[in-house]
C-alpha cells in the first residue's frame, strides 16, 4: 500500500522508478567534525567533558566508571548479537556539507521512509497512515554499483544491499 502511494506521489516525474523501503537503515559516518553515529563531534565531546566535571566534583568516579562498562559492553553486544541491525547498516562518507550527508541525516531520523529514485531524481519520503511528506529530495547521484552512490561534490553513500531483496 506503502509502495503504491509512493509510486503516485512520482507520476508526475514521467519517467520509470524504483522504489524501496529504508525506515531500518542505520547509516554511520565518515564525515570530519561527526561521530561514527552521525552526531556532532564539538557536542559530544563539550557533553563529556561537562558530564567528567559533574561527576569529579561530585565524587562518584565509581559509577562513572561502571557506566561507562555497561556502555561499552551494550555497545559491543549490540554488535555482536543483533544480526538483523547488521543487515541494514549503511555507510557515508563525504565532506561535512555535502548532499550526501544531507541524504544520511534524513535516513537517519525516525518514520516510515521509502527511497524512490529515477535516472534524473531522487527522493525521501515519509509515509504515515493519513499523510506522505517528501523529507528529502534531488538530483538523483551516480550509482557506483548496485549500492554505491556519488554526489557531484564528491560525497559518496553505500546502501545495505538486503534493502533491495526484502
């Protein structure tokens, strides 16, 4: 049902389509000033360092410490035991401003999103119930490879391959 309304949002492209579901996509990074996860690296490290001061003047290293184990531990079983997260992972690796980054970012958030892409243009859009909205579209990249994706200011994107069987 999904689908269809997709593919109607694109008659008026005029050209052929190719639509896939990517709501389980979990892009990481390689982008300068971005954690693996996508979220700013200046944040991140100005949320550490006031979260090291709140527990250095609070004296409670002992649970600092054990929270970060149980980070780190759920981190790596996340890893190692959920398989199906593995099957819909997602890679970017770009300039910081560039489209592709851009493209992640919207794949990243939650919702129900399609990809739909022709040989001209390409789209993200968000399907609910009652409701679609376009979250992210343009010109459609190059496609490297069945997965692979580059924009013209050299941002480069590769897809989970599973999300074009499922």
């Amino acid at each position: 049902m999904a689908e269809q309304r997709v593919r109607e949002w694109t008659g008026h492209w005029g050209e052929p389509v190719r639509v896939t579901e990517v709501s389980e996509v979990v892009f990481r990074y390689r982008v300068p000033g971005r954690l693996r996860n996508g979220q700013d690296g200046r944040a991140a490290a100005a949320d550490e360092a006031t979260d090291l001061a709140w527990t250095a003047v609070f004296g409670g290293w002992a649970n600092w410490l054990g929270g970060q184990v149980m980070e780190l531990l759920t981190r790596v079983g996340v890893r190692l035991f959920d398989r199906k997260a593995a099957r819909y992972r997602a890679l970017v690796r770009a300039p910081a401003a560039a489209e592709a980054v851009r493209f992640a970012d919207v794949v990243n958030e939650d919702g129900r999103l399609w990809l739909v892409w022709s040989a001209r243009r390409m789209a993200v859009l968000e399907v609910a119930e009652d409701s679609m909205s376009v979250r992210w579209q343009g010109a459609s990249p190059t496609w490297l490879d069945r997965r692979g994706l580059r924009w013209p200011d050299g941002g480069r994107v590769w897809l989970p391959e599973r999300i074009f069987h499922d």
